[in-house]
C-alpha cells in the first residue's frame, strides 16, 4: 500500500529490486457481456470445364445477393430489410459433426472474391477465369450463454 502512495513511485521502483515486489496501480475492467462469434470461410474453386464455371459463377452470386439486404423504395429515406440468415453445420457423412462447437443462427457480414489466381487465366470461349477464391465472414447473431455452451455451442 505505502509503494502505491503518489511520490513514492520513484523510491518503489528501485525497492523493487532489493525486495522482490512491486506494488501497481489499481486497474479494473466491467465485463460488459458476451460477444458475438465471428467465422471465416475461405474456399479455392478451380473449375475444370466451362458447366463448372458456370455453376462457380452462381455460387458466387448466391452469397452475394443473401449478404445484402433489400431496400425499400422511399423518396426521403432509405428502409432496408434485414439480409438472409444462414445456419451453419458441419457433417461427416449424413450426420452432424458432434466433435466440433455448433454454431447458432448467423448473417454473412462480407464475401471477398477474387478472381484468376496467381496468374490471371480464363477458358476459351467464355473467358471465364480457371480459378476463384471467395472468403466468407459470417457473424453469429445469437449471444452464447453457459447452457449453450454446455448443448455443444
């Protein structure tokens, strides 16, 4: 307590030394609740024909449309509706994975993509590129407590 007192930092640092202990200031954290889980997917897709591509093409447009919200017509102001929820599960087989946390309802808050890979390539014919990365972030939209915890979340 004596080391805590203003003007005896100084004496208290070189104490420190010679007794082996060193009084700090109080510091106090508020826990202000639980956060919200954040996840991240990142997947190559590398077609090898041009149906693939295609099918590529409209996995991309899948997420991208269900992370945006719709928006209302209005003259004066914008009204959006809240975007699609997705409900993540991992699989072995056709069972749920029971080694691996559960994950609650989420909102895909970002997609990425990139397109071509290291070297910039696309088929003939439709140009379409070899390679497309895409990085999904999803953010949980349910606040976990203990009996979630204890239910394999």
């Amino acid at each position: 307590f004596v080391m805590a007192l203003p003007g005896v930092s100084a004496l208290a640092e070189a104490a420190q030394y010679s007794i082996g202990k060193r009084a700090l200031e109080q510091t106090m954290m508020s826990y202000s609740g639980p956060g919200f889980r954040s996840f991240q997917y990142n997947f190559g897709l590398r077609p090898t024909s041009l149906d693939e591509s295609d099918v590529i093409e409209e996995i991309v447009k899948f997420f991208k449309v269900r992370s945006a919200p719709k928006q209302e017509a209005t003259q004066f102001t914008r009204i959006y509706n809240i975007p699609e929820v997705f409900k993540i599960r991992y699989y072995y087989g056709d069972k749920e994975h029971d080694k691996i946390n559960r994950i609650g309802h989420c909102a895909l808050t970002d997609i990425t993509v990139a397109y071509g890979g290291d070297k910039f390539t696309t088929f003939a014919g439709n140009h379409a590129p070899v390679q497309v990365d895409i990085a999904l972030q999803f953010k949980e939209m349910e606040l976990l407590n203990q009996q979630m915890i204890q239910e394999g979340f």
